[in-house]
C-alpha cells in the first residue's frame, strides 16, 4: 500500500515528534518504506521569506520589491535557517552538511536577485513578471532546508532516504508543474528507500502565481495522483474537529472522524482548510481519499474524507467560520422584476478578480461576503457610483456543517441557538445541497456564536 503523506510546518518545527510518531511510529508492519514524504518549511520561515501570512510584517520578499536591505535581510534569514539546524542536531542531523547546503541555497539565491534586480532596473521587461519570478525563487528556500535536513536525518536513524529536489534551483528546463514531478518520481524503488519532497515544485506556470501560499498542498496532491497512491495523508498540529479547541475548550471538541470532499470545500471556502481546495480536486478525481491525522496523536486514526461519506445520522459535523470578513450590500429600489440585474454587479467584482463567500438576494436587495483583506476602496468606489446605496460592514460568518443534515429543523435550531445566545443573525444562506447553513453576524459576536452552535448542534446533537 503506497502512501503519500505532507507534513505541515509546525509539525517539522517538531521534527523529533514526526520521526518517532510518524516516520517510524506509523511504518506498515514494521516496514519504513512505501511512503512518500511531501515537507513544508519549518515555521515561520515562509512568513520569513515572503511576508507574515496574518500580519503582513515584511519578509525578504517585500524588501526586494521596495529595493531595501534585501540582502541584509537574507544574511539574518540564514543565521535563523542555521539555529534552526542546531535545534536538530540532538536527533541526528550532520550540521556540517546541513549549514554547507542552506549556505549555497542562500548565496544563489542572492544571485538571482542581484540579476533580477539588474533587469527591473534597466525598464526593459513587465516588472510584475520579475516579481513573481523572484517570489517563486525565495519560496522555494524553506522547503528545501526542511527536505533536506529530514533526509540527512533518516538516514542517520538508519532509514535510507532520497532527496527529491523539485525546486530546480539548478536547472532551466522548461518543464511544467507536473512534468517536473512525473520526471522525478519516474525511477525511484519505493520498497527500498524513503523519498521526501519538496512542498514547492518550480514549473513554468508558476506555482506561487497559481496557488500563492497553498502550493505546498498541491505539490502532495499531483504526487500522489503521479504515483497513484492509495492513500493521501496529512499530518496537522491538531485534528481536523467539530469546533476549533481554542474558542470552545479542548473537552468541548472532538475529531470529526469521517467527511467528504463537498464539506472539504466548503472548509476551504471560509478558510478552515482541510486540504488547499485546488489540491483536493486532483485527489477527488482520481478516486484517492484524503486521512487528515493529529502529528501528536499518531495511535488516532484522524478523519478520513472521501467521495461517497454520508453521515448515518443526520446531524451537524463541524462548526466553523471566520470573523475576518466584510458583508457588502446592494439595495436599489428599481431593482425587483429586472432580468439579470446582478450580472453589472458581477462584472464590477469579477474586474478586481475577487470572489464571494456568500450570496443572499430579495426583491432589491443583493447582500454578499467577501475576504476583508480582498475588498479594495477602489471596487467600493465604483459600486457605490453604480448603484443607489452601498453598505459596507465589518462583519463575521459562522457555519454548521454535515455530509447530512437534511433532517426537519436544523436550521431552526441553529437559528434559535444563536438567538439564546445573544447572537444576531444579520443574513443567511443555504442551498439545496444541505451540508452548510451560514450565518452572517456582527464581528464580535464571533466567539460566542461558534461556542452556542457547538453545545446545541454539535455536542446535544
């Protein structure tokens, strides 16, 4: 049975944690082969390179772009690349060789800046394209220190292991995302050796222009459609669970244990990501069902999402949400009986390339939610000079969901949970397909919402 497991970037943060629960605590009958490895950087160290994913405190990547002690900064990343190595030094990891890796990786990768930096000076070329070019170059810095380590230290532990290299950190073929993969994979015995990959993989569409921060996940998703694995595992800091433990308490959640893809996705849509949504499509094509494990938990089966899973009973599985979001509206009182009238409306958000969470209409009204960090002062301004009013609120969304929860009123009760907590529902939207009820509220009502639809639909059932 060939696996393909990704381990997140707190996880590898513990790589001694991974190496006993994982890499040998969970090898089949004893065998530590017929796996392969996809590793993310260790943590922080793309927020380091790039910019702080929730802060947006700058890394390498925005100093290059304003043309400010890149370099300096690059020189630090390596002195934090190189404590890093010394943490796992106890476990096995020849430093020697380790720091003479990340060393090189680093000083080319100075050099490509330099020369990129050349080339936007001379006005001669679109500097979005270099910039994007230089972004794909640092990204693929992380995942290549943590690959590279992790193999230095398997072997050490007496586990052979190869490199799998998909940065092309040193070579310009000009291969696509998936040629790149199908190339490497093509020869290698997993029988006998352990293979870890890199999460970025360098093609010539650009996997940061496609997937920005999600690549990591869809490196593991085209491996494991390349090799036809049984199985997709991803091991996480925590279980994929029926409310986030930090908001309800530990004792108040509970792993899910079993869902499928379409839950997966609504998951995604509000940015609780079980798996990155472009990377689960492959997976849910080729029929390879996803297993999402607690790295700390290795005897715990994790939550298996699949195809065809349908809860026995119909009830709510997971409540979720996010309190980062805006709630837009659109009233205009000529709009009722007008064919089509949303469609200017759609044009206007399909040009500043955003998409909705949440979409509720009446006879003329149209309410949506969108990403807060997605909304731009410039689309407002062109809404608000189409249409007769605009309101724009801060807002939050919170979600129950279930592969099955068709059963008579459900919606009702989680509409009069929220109502005994205290909470207002300012919008709401579910389809036909039944596996999301989601309610618009006010933002600091978040918390607490998520904590009454937790002990009504999820922990009474």
């Amino acid at each position: 049975m060939l696996t393909v497991h990704k381990i997140g970037g707190t996880s590898m943060s513990k790589f001694e944690d991974v190496l006993q629960n994982i890499v040998k605590g969970q090898a089949q009958g004893g065998n530590f082969y017929d796996r392969i490895f996809v590793v993310s950087a260790y943590k922080h160290v793309t927020n380091w390179l790039l910019e702080h994913k929730k802060t947006g405190e700058p890394g390498v990547y925005d100093l290059f772009v304003i043309n400010r002690d890149y370099r300096q900064a690059l020189e630090l990343l390596f002195e934090k690349l190189i404590a890093i190595n010394h943490e796992l030094e106890g476990i096995g990891l020849d430093l020697v060789v380790a720091d003479e890796f990340i060393r090189e990786r680093i000083d080319q990768c100075r050099n490509y800046l330099v020369n990129l930096e050349g080339v936007l000076a001379s006005g001669y070329v679109n500097k979005q394209n270099i910039l994007l070019a230089a972004r794909e170059i640092l990204a693929s810095i992380g995942e290549a220190h943590s690959a590279f380590n992790s193999v230095n230290i398997l072997k050490n532990n007496g586990i052979d292991s190869i490199f799998v290299d998909l940065c092309g950190f040193h070579d310009a073929e000009y291969l696509t995302i998936d040629e790149r993969i199908k190339r490497a994979f093509a020869h290698i015995d997993y029988s006998s050796t352990v293979p870890i990959a890199t999460g970025y993989t360098k093609g010539t569409e650009g996997i940061m222009r496609e997937f920005d921060r999600g690549y990591s996940e869809v490196t593991f998703s085209k491996i494991a459609v390349t090799v036809k694995a049984d199985e997709a595992v991803i091991h996480k800091e925590y279980h994929l669970s029926s409310a986030d433990p930090a908001i309800v308490g530990v004792e108040h959640s509970k792993p899910v244990g079993a869902s499928n893809f379409n839950v997966a996705d609504q998951l995604a849509d509000i940015g609780m990501e079980a798996i990155h949504p472009k990377a689960s499509k492959p997976l849910e094509l080729a029929g390879i069902n996803i297993r999402i494990k607690n790295t700390f938990e290795p005897e715990h089966p994790g939550t298996l999402i699949s195809n065809d899973y349908m809860g026995e009973e119909s009830r709510v599985e997971i409540i979720s949400g996010t309190d980062q979001v805006i709630a837009l509206e659109v009233h205009d009182p000529f709009m009722v009986g007008q064919v089509g009238y949303d469609l200017n409306l759609m044009k206007v958000i399909q040009r500043h390339k955003i998409s909705y969470i949440l979409k509720a209409t009446n006879a003329n009204s149209i309410t949506m939610v969108f990403w807060q960090k997605e909304v731009s002062d410039g689309m407002i301004t062109e809404l608000k000079g189409l249409y007769h009013k605009v309101t724009v609120k801060e807002a939050a969304l919170v979600c129950a969901m279930g592969t099955n929860i068709t059963y008579p009123g459900s919606l009702a009760k989680a509409a009069m949970a929220l109502f005994e907590g205290g909470v207002n529902v300012e919008a709401v939207s579910q389809s036909l397909m039944q596996v999301n009820m989601q309610f618009v509220i006010e933002r600091k009502d978040y918390h607490n919402a998520i904590r009454v639809l937790n002990q009504a639909l999820c922990e009474e059932g």
